[in-house]
C-alpha cells in the first residue's frame, strides 16, 4: 500500500531535549516535505527536498532541521525544542515539485 | 506574492443540503489546484485536483469543484452532504509544473447538522 509514515504519532517532550521525527515514504517519490498546523494558521511549510542530498527551507524553518540520506526518509529534527514548538506536524510527499501531495498521519507534539 | 483565501472559517450545513465552499488564489498564471480534507486525528487526503482541460472536475466521495479563470476561485461543491462529510477542508494551490510549493489555505470546518 502507497503510503507516508510518521513516527511517533503523538510525543511530549521538555523544553531543550533534542528530538526526531521521522518520515518514511514507500512511492519512489523525489519531492518530500514537513508542514506544521495550527489552529486559525493553516498548514505552513517548514523544509522541503526535491530529491537525497537537497534540501532548502520553507516558510518556517527557524528552530529545525532535515536531511535527506536517502529517497525514502525525510527525517524532522528539532535540536533544542522550545514550547513554541507545539504543534501538529505533517510529512508529505510527491512525485513532483507542486503536484499532488500524499500525507502521513501526522505527530502531536507538546513541548512543556 | 501568491495567496491563498478560504473566506469561510466554519461552516454548517444539515445533512442533505446542498454545499459550496469557497477558494480564492492570487497568482498571475493559472496554477494547479487542490482540495484536500482531513477529518479528526487524521492527515489530509486529496479530494480531487485540477491542472488544466475541463474546469469542472469531479473528484472523491461525491465532491466536485469548478476552476473560474475569471474569478480566481475554486469552489468545491456538493449536492447532499452527509454525516461523514464533517471534516476540515483545505484549499491548496502551486505555480505549476517544477515552479513551485503547494501553498495552502487555511481552512474552512464543516459542521453537519443531523
């Protein structure tokens, strides 16, 4: 089955304990990015790679980073989270840049 | 710069009634464009999806949405809304071709009433 997973679903964490959040797509696909969501703000673009080894920000980069190793994985990492942090957090992937984008299941992640 | 307007926050409909809800894009060209929903806890599915041809596209579960040049706008449509139709609804646009992000709306809720 064609398919994005994110793991975990669901993470509390303290302020300044690095973290990943990992993505894996099973679609050959080259493009992947990282989206994050909150209420009355929409999704908003965090980094995005159009294929392994190039990776260039979104519109909400600051406090992240990604690599991108291999076609599959697009891992998400959070250095030294901060409560600002907390929110939804979705992967996707295409197989072009601005085509259709397939969704994972999202991370819940609370910082306190 | 490119935008994004989904006019309406929330929405509510009872079941059976008829729905539109409405997208408007800034961009000079026209671009491709989408409507994704998410229900509750769950990531965001691609309804349907219009890069050019017939501005009238039919998509999943009933839904169809109506590209107007003249407008900028993307209207998604539906003749009787169910139940499980209760969702959120994002509206997301992009240059075309290699040119670009998807930029996404912020959404509109529907609320089904019974």
């Amino acid at each position: 089955e064609a398919q994005v997973t994110q793991n975990p679903r669901y993470l509390i964490t303290v302020t300044g304990k690095k973290l990943t959040v990992t993505c894996s797509q099973n679609m050959n696909h080259e493009y992947m990015s990282w989206y994050r969501q909150d209420p009355g703000l929409g999704l908003r673009q965090i980094y995005y790679s159009m294929n392994v080894e190039v990776t260039d920000k979104g519109d909400v980069p600051e406090g992240y980073k990604v690599s991108r190793k291999e076609k599959r994985n697009f891992p998400l990492i959070l250095e030294s989270p901060s409560p600002n942090q907390t929110s939804l957090y979705f992967c996707a992937s295409s197989l072009e840049l601005g085509h259709e984008a397939f969704f994972g299941q999202g991370t819940r992640l609370t910082v306190v | 710069a490119q935008s994004v307007t989904q006019p309406d926050i929330h929405i509510t409909v009872s079941e059976g009634a008829s729905l539109e809800l409405r997208c408007n894009y800034s961009y000079g060209a026209t671009p491709y464009l989408f409507w994704y929903v998410q229900s509750p806890g769950q990531g965001l599915q691609l309804l349907l999806k219009y890069f050019s041809g017939d501005t009238l596209v039919q998509g999943i579960k009933g839904f169809e949405a109506e590209f107007k040049r003249s407008q900028s706008s993307f209207n998604l449509r539906k003749p009787s809304v169910h139940w499980s139709d209760a969702a959120e609804y994002f509206c997301a646009v992009a240059p075309g071709g290699s040119q670009g992000n998807l930029i996404f709306g912020k959404g509109t809720k529907l609320s089904v009433k019974p």
